[in-house]
C-alpha cells in the first residue's frame, strides 16, 4: 500500500508510469529504507528550548552528576498495537516529524515499571499495580528500595519535580 502510493507520487512528479520494483530501486539507491516510525508526543518549541537550556546550563558540572540519582516510572502497553506501519528514512532521521508516530495517552491495560540509576548502577525495578497511592508507593519502591539505593552512592542527591 505505501509502495502504491510512492509509485503513484512518482509518477505524478516524472510524468510518466513506473513500475512498483522501479520505485523500489529508487528509494534504496536515496538509502530511504522501510522503518517504524518513533513513537513520542509532540513537543512544541518551548519546550524543546527550555530542555536545550537546562542541559547547557548543567553541561560543566561533570563531578556533580556521579551523586546524581534519577528515577522514573514507565507504564508498558500490553494490548494490541499495531507496529506493522513503515516509514521510508534515511539513517539519522529518525526524529524527523514525518517519521513519528503519534501514539495514544489514554488509559490502556499494561503494567507500572518503577527503577532508578545513577552514574554507575542501577536500582531493582519495581512492577507496581495500575493504581499506586502514597501508601503503597512508600511500602513497595521508597522503604524497599529507594532508601537502600541512596544509602549506596556517595553523598546521592535525588532529584524530585
């Protein structure tokens, strides 16, 4: 379907008709291969300029970052989704707005990952329930394994939003 469609764009552009393996040669000779799209949410310019500015600004403290802890939950999808859509990129653009895939943020069935890392080692990942209240979030990842985590790296500072 999407090669049709290159075919038909093709011959729309040269005037003239080309065959599908034609289209085909074209687009491997331009090193477009056939890929899956990145999957991200959109980011508008300000927010790519505020990112850009907090890693310049945090650029020279490399000493600092060795007590640097980060942690992050992420939730894995575990229904369908359909991955066989491609797109045709080169090498090197995979963040090229024509190549994303934008994904949906709704509630879906899938599973909580909770781990943390710092310069040279990692935490245990936690698997936590759909819904993590205070309570639970403080029995299951901050008493088991945040605090003996922070208590292993050298003056750890955890960062928080």
């Amino acid at each position: 379907m999407a090669m049709a469609a290159s075919a038909a764009e093709i011959r729309a552009a040269v005037g003239t008709t080309v065959a599908q393996q034609t289209a085909t040669n074209w687009l491997l000779e331009g090193q477009l291969r056939a890929r899956r799209p990145v999957a991200c949410i959109p980011l508008i310019p300000n927010h790519c300029r505020l990112r850009r500015e907090w890693c310049q600004a945090r650029a020279h403290c490399r000493t600092e970052w060795r007590s640097v802890v980060f942690s992050d939950k992420n939730w894995f999808c575990l229904g369908a989704s359909d991955f066989r859509v491609l797109v045709r990129r080169r090498t090197g653009e995979s963040m090229q707005p024509i190549c994303l895939r934008p994904r949906h943020t709704g509630p879906t069935p899938g599973v909580m990952v909770w781990g943390a890392i710092s310069y040279d080692s990692s935490s245990t990942l936690v698997v936590a329930p759909r819904t993590l209240t205070a309570n639970l979030y403080v029995s299951l990842v901050i008493q088991p394994v945040v605090l003996p985590f922070m208590n292993s790296i050298q003056g750890g500072y955890f960062p928080t939003r």
